[in-house]
C-alpha cells in the first residue's frame, strides 16, 4: 500500500510545514496538501485525537482508516528516509473525560482556562505571587542542578506557573485547577501543602540549602553557568570575593563578569534601555535604511528595568539582514560603545525546524545570527529625556533630543586618549579596567 501523509497546518508555522512537506517529498513519500480518502498517516502537532478529528471537521465516531500520529513519527521516519511502522509512542491520544463523581469536587467552580499557553494572559501584577515564587523556586533548582540534561523539569514549573499568573483571583483551592493542561501531581501537592500549612517543606528546604544559595548567586554572573558554578562549590569558594582572588581563567567572559559584577548586576531601567535602542537604531538606519528595531525580553513585556537589554533586528526584504550585524557592530565599535563581546554567525537551515532534538534552554532562535556581551552605557542615559526610537519616525520636537543624545555619549568617549583607554586590549586586565574613574558603566547587551 502506497503511503500518503497529511501534514495538519493547525499548531505549526507555515514555513515549518513547507519545509516538513519538502523534506518528505525528498524521501519519495507522497504528500497531500489536504485531507482526502488517500492519506494514510495524519500528521499533527495536536495533543488529543479529539482536537485533530475536530480540526479535520470529522465526527469522533467515524471510521478513520487513515492513522493520527505525531511530529516524532515524522521525524524517526525522515532520519530512516521511509515511513517507519506506526506504534502507540506515534498514535495522538485518546482520552476520556471522566466525570467526577464527589460532591465536593462538583462543587469547586473551576475557571475558563484556556488549553494552550499562547492564549493566556500573564500578567507582570496579578494575584498569585507567593505560589509563583514557591514555583519559580523549584524551577531556579531544577535548571541549576540538572542544565540542558533534564530541562523539561524546569518547564514544567515555568508552565505551571504561568497558569496561576492568568487567574483573575487568588487561589485557594488546588481543586480549582484540577485537571487544567500544565499543572502535574507535583505542582498540585506543593500548592496544597501551601494553600493548607502556609508553606511548602520542599520549597522551603531547597532555599535554605547553602549549595543552592551558593548556585543562585554565582549564576547570577556574566559569563557563568551551572558548570562553572558547580566547579567553584567543589574548589571551595563561597562568595563572589573569594572567586575574584581563587579563581583564575582565560575565559574573558567570566573575568569581565566577576571584574564588573556589582555594574552587570545593577538594573537597566527603562529611560537607559530606550536611549540605548534609540542611539543603535540611528547607526543601524545608515547602515541597512529599512531596518526595523524592537526593544525585546522583559521591557516589551512591561517592565520598568531589567538585567539586560535585548534588540530585535528584522527587515521586511528577507536577505537584506545578511552582513548587517558585522557592519554595525563595526561601527558600535569604533564609536566605544561595545567594552566586550562575542558574535554568533547563522547557522539555520531547514532541518532545524524538524530535527529530532533534546529540549534544553537554547531553542531554535539561537540558530539566528546574534551577538552577546558588555555595552558601555553612559551615566547621562539613566536621566537624558529618551528620543523616538526608531529615527524613520522621530517627529521635529524630538530632533533636539536626538542630536543631543548622541553628541553627549560621543562627548563622554572624548578625549581620544581617553577613549583609547578605555577600549580594552587583549593584554589590559578587566579588574584595572573596572577600578578605573570613567563615565560610562558596563550593561549586558
């Protein structure tokens, strides 16, 4: 029998799903666009066979004689370059809705939740910070302990989590949110141990446990992870002071983190982060006219500071970003902005977007050209008024603050024996660098 697979465009993005349906075709597997009597496997991203049959507009109770599998059964049967025979780890679930039968349990009224994550609101206030927190816990314990091994760990608390900031009241019965998609058996007894004894015995055991205490503070440098962390528990050091005198490497990132520790650690507020987009988006505008810059992570969510600042660079014209970055940061360079930093070429290609990986904290987008490291923002940014940010847009009021922004950093880079100075060489240690009297202090960018 020949095989015909249908890749359901419901759940996944469409040039994913193109490049699925060429990376099949490549195999010699038939593929049709749309569902029809030929198609013997029903590819889908959706997690119950309901929800596919519902998509695909058939009734539960007909005969299918086509299967419903998952992504993984795609992928296995890519990497064999032919359809590999379909077991219960491929098959969509079935799942049954059992009612309960308590009259306890029938009388919690459960809010509307929606199913999937990207329909929910996740307020920065809302009203259920202390349960959030208990949470975040065991997610900060689990990434620091397990890394990329068992990442899915961590997730789960993050998703979990996410659920409670999109309740409109403050929880006081787990029975409310029985059942709802992300929250497990685990969340569910740590919130009920809360919500009854006032707090959690394991939370409260993870943040009194000194190698974690130890963890959270090292992790919390530029430059380190978990690994680096764990060798300086093992070595002995237990504070930030004793690794600035015990620890030695040639690792530039956790030399300039520990030199500028107290500088990388003290929040960006929002009036710096919109100075600083405003002066990039300016050089980004004569290099690449077009270009369009979004203020990403924490800001665009709504906060008002942060630990860093992360642009977006994209361009309607796809193409055109190729060699922009390398030109900019070119330029950032010679004005002095950049102290330090380390540039990730692209490396992106179609395979990506269905190749079989381990979930881990790095996602797709850190297959996308990037740059990573230590900005000299100057002091005047935390007060100068912030100008438009995008100068295709700035209205004529706004022109003095323009002029005005980039002439004081440039002044501030001024004399260039001074900007010299200050523009570290290979040889300079970061410790001199950070003790030096500058106007400027380091922010991760």
């Amino acid at each position: 029998m020949e095989v015909a697979i249908h890749i359901m465009p419901q759940k996944i993005e469409k040039q994913r799903r193109e490049h699925m349906m060429n990376a099949a075709k490549r195999h010699k597997i038939k593929v049709e666009n749309k569902y029809n009597s030929q198609v013997t496997h029903i590819v889908t991203e959706c997690e119950t066979r309901d929800q596919a049959l519902t998509m695909l507009k058939i009734s539960p109770d007909a005969e299918l004689p086509a299967e419903i599998v998952n992504v993984k059964w795609f992928v296995e049967s890519m990497k064999a370059k032919r359809p590999v025979p379909v077991t219960d780890d491929h098959r969509v679930k079935i799942v049954t809705t059992i009612e309960e039968s308590t009259s306890d349990a029938a009388s919690i009224d459960q809010p509307v939740i929606a199913e999937w994550s990207c329909l929910r609101s996740t307020p920065l206030k809302h009203y259920n910070q202390r349960l959030c927190d208990a949470l975040g816990t065991l997610q900060k314990f689990a990434e620091l302990r397990d890394g990329d091994s068992d990442y899915s760990r961590a997730l789960a608390f993050c998703r979990a989590s996410c659920v409670l900031k999109t309740l409109t009241h403050t929880l006081t019965d787990v029975r409310e949110i029985e059942g709802v998609k992300d929250i497990g058996k685990h969340v569910l007894r740590v919130l009920k141990e809360i919500l009854e004894e006032g707090y959690s015995e394991e939370v409260e055991s993870i943040r009194n446990n000194p190698w974690y205490q130890k963890m959270v503070v090292f992790d919390s440098i530029f430059g380190v992870g978990s690994a680096t962390a764990k060798r300086w528990i093992n070595l002995g050091i237990s504070s930030i002071k004793e690794a600035k005198q015990k620890y030695r490497t040639s690792d530039w990132r956790v030399n300039y983190g520990l030199a500028f520790y107290e500088e990388l650690n003290d929040l960006v507020v929002r009036n710096e982060a919109e100075n600083f987009k405003h002066f990039v988006a300016t050089e980004a505008k004569k290099i690449l006219p077009g270009v369009m810059i979004e203020l990403t992570g924490g800001f665009r969510r709504g906060k008002q500071s942060g630990h860093d600042v992360d642009l977006l660079f994209t361009h309607k014209h796809e193409g055109k970003e190729k060699g922009f970055l390398e030109k900019l940061l070119k330029e950032l360079t010679n004005k002095g902005l950049i102290l330090r930093g380390w540039h990730e070429k692209n490396t992106f290609s179609e395979e990506v977007l269905y190749k079989d990986t381990k979930l881990s904290m790095k996602g797709q987008l850190d297959h996308f050209e990037k740059w990573i490291g230590i900005m000299k923002f100057p002091k005047s940014w935390k007060e100068a008024p912030c100008a438009t940010a995008n100068p295709g847009d700035a209205r004529e009021e706004d022109e003095g603050n323009i002029g005005s922004l980039h002439s004081s950093y440039e002044e501030s880079c001024e004399p260039d024996k001074k900007r010299q100075k200050l523009n570290p060489s290979d040889d300079e240690s970061p410790y001199e660098l950070a003790h030096q009297e500058r106007d400027w202090e380091g922010q991760e960018g």
